[in-house]
C-alpha cells in the first residue's frame, strides 16, 4: 500500500521502487488507485492504467494536477537509492517526484488539511514515455475530454521547481535520395543513394535555427538528422537512402506551418511527415495561471521539448509545466531528483490552492 501522508521524498522511493515502464504501469496504477479510495472526498475512477481522482466543492473554478506514471525502461536504477541530499533511481526526475507531489495534495485535501480554493481533478496516466498513439492522456482527451475540463491544468513534468509555460512542437519527417542499385566492382554502372544524402546533411549542417519570442517567453527550434537509412549489401550501390530529421519548432507555428517549411527546406527532395505533435503557447496570460505563477516564484522560463500542455492546450485550457525533477536527467541511468526541490514543490501548490 502506497501511504501518502509520508514525506513527498519518501513517497517518491515508494513510487520509484514499483517498475512501471509504459505498458506495465498496471501494479503502480492499482496502488495510487487503491490509496486515493481511501479518501471519501475524492471520486475516484479507473481508465485502463490511468487513474483519475476529483472532488467537487462547488468551487467557482478547477484546476487540473497531471502526471504521467510510466518511465523508459530500467537501466539497473531500480531500487532507489539516497546519494547524499539526491535520489536516485529510475523516474526520479522524470517524474515520479511530481507524482508524488501530486499524491501529496490528495492527501492533504483529503484529509481536510488543505481547504482548497479551487475543485480539483488529479490524472495519473499512462504511456507517456512511448509513441504519442498510446500516451493515456490522449486517450482520455479523444473519448471523454470533459473529464479534463478545467480553468488550469499543471503538468507535473520536470522543470527544477520552476514555471515552465508552453513546449515546443515536434515533427518527423524522412528525406529520400534515390540512386541507381549496380555491382559494387562495377559502381560507374550505378548511382549511390547514400552519397547523394550528403547534399541533405550539408542543409541540416548549414540551417540557421530560429529563435522568437512567443507571449514573452523565448523559444529556441531545431532542425536535426536523428538517423539514416540506406544500404543493400556490402556489395552493392544502394538506390534509397532515408535521412530522419527531427524538427522542434516554436509555439508560434502550427504542425501545418511547420511541415511546410521542412517541405520548404528540402524542396529539392522527396520528403514524408510521419509523426508530428502540436506545440502549445505559454498559458500565462490569464490570472489564474500568473496567480500560480506568483505562488511558485521565479521567472517562469521556456519549455524546450514536448509535453502534454499541448493536449490541454488544444482543448483551450491553460496549462503550465512545474515538477521538482531536473529535465536534463532524465532518462539518464543515474537519474536523480534532489529532495528539497520535492518540498519546495508541495509548498509552492499549497501556497497556490490555499
């Protein structure tokens, strides 16, 4: 049993210490879910392996705490462990402290010790860390968006105890260079695919990234070669090779401005979009997200990377990043989060909500 009056470090090694890499968030699942029932307050459901928790108080607004539970897989972190002021383990950072923060406010609030000016609604998902096609969130905004219905939604992903507003859009795109396939002792019968790739890595190498102020926050994009493919055998002159670029673009461009300037960029090739994710502005424009702001304290920063504030943001919800984990470690196999930080995020929330 998961027992959320513990401290928000402690609840984060008890969250730690239960493998959940996506697909298998089923054990860590039925044990948020089993310790959230213990609460009368809450109205608690199950969707799959996401796990949704809410009170209605009659409140004049809501506020959404998410987080996802899943983690990549395990690179011989798991147990936690203490180093010193840090934790360290798998999903640390990334984002099993904002999960706990987020089991923290449950407690309190369901406890009666926070009296919140605000409804709340908590969502536990899952599949974040995969293809967008899984990610449990999305499946909830598909089937039943009004249960994400909210004034504000804080995503509880890694930004050092810091606001964090908006993320940028990612995009996929494959680059294709064609050749003629021949005999390898006999190349001047064909044309090298992979040799005609090189014209495509000399764009990426000479691109000049934007950098643009969106809503007084300052997003930096990307444009980079995150793969190739190409080759037959080691005795033949391929005919296709397949450059991957990865583009992260700023909240000021639609997915269809920004797959038209890649197609722009490599208009000298054929070129194929597969994946692609909406960025979100900053969501700081309206009271009750710079009332939250002000509560955390700080410049609220940039998020570089996606994040699921998009999929609150395409449903017209305000929706800012704040957990207690570092983004630069994660996934990293020596993973950490420093335990003050998990604090300082409990109170700043508390400061907010009461």
């Amino acid at each position: 049993m998961l027992d959320l009056s513990l401290s928000g470090a402690s609840l984060t090694a008890a969250l730690v210490d239960v493998p959940s890499v996506s697909r298998d968030e089923g054990r860590l699942a039925d044990l948020v879910e089993a310790a959230l029932r213990r609460y009368p307050t809450l109205a608690v459901e199950r969707d799959g392996n996401a796990v949704l928790a809410r009170t209605s108080l009659g409140r004049p607004q809501r506020v959404v705490l998410a987080g996802h539970i899943d983690t990549v897989p395990i690179a011989d972190n798991v147990p936690s462990r203490m180093d010193g002021d840090h934790l360290v383990g798998c999903g640390t950072s990334d984002m099993k402290s904002g999960v706990a923060v987020q089991l923290r406010v449950a407690h309190l609030v369901g406890s009666g010790e926070l009296d919140p000016r605000v409804d709340l609604t908590w969502i536990f998902y899952d599949c974040e860390e995969i293809e967008a096609a899984h990610n449990g969130l999305g499946r909830i905004a598909r089937t039943r968006p009004s249960a994400l219905a909210a004034d504000l939604a804080i995503v509880l992903e890694p930004s050092s105890g810091l606001v964090e507003g908006g993320c940028q859009g990612t995009l996929r795109a494959l680059v294709t260079t064609q050749g003629e396939r021949a005999h390898s002792a006999r190349s001047w019968l064909g044309a090298n695919a992979i040799h005609a790739a090189a014209p495509v890595l000399a764009r990426l190498a000479a691109y000049d990234a934007r950098t643009v102020d969106v809503d007084g926050l300052t997003y930096r994009e990307g444009l980079n070669a995150v793969g190739i493919e190409g080759g037959v055998a080691g005795n033949i002159i391929p005919d296709v090779c397949t450059v991957i670029v990865n583009f992260r673009f700023a909240p000021d461009r639609s997915e269809e401005d920004a797959a038209a300037h890649v197609r722009e960029v490599f208009r000298d090739w054929p070129v194929e979009i597969v994946d692609s994710a909406p960025a979100a502005r900053p969501g700081l424009d309206s009271p009750l997200p710079q009332a939250f702001a002000a509560a955390v304290g700080g410049t609220p920063q940039p998020k570089f990377g996606w994040t699921d504030v998009a999929r609150f943001a395409e449903l017209g919800i305000p929706a800012l990043n704040f957990g207690p984990g570092n983004p630069n470690l994660a996934h990293k196999p020596e993973e950490y989060v420093e335990v003050a930080l998990i604090a300082q995020a409990e109170a700043a929330l508390v400061r907010f909500l009461g």
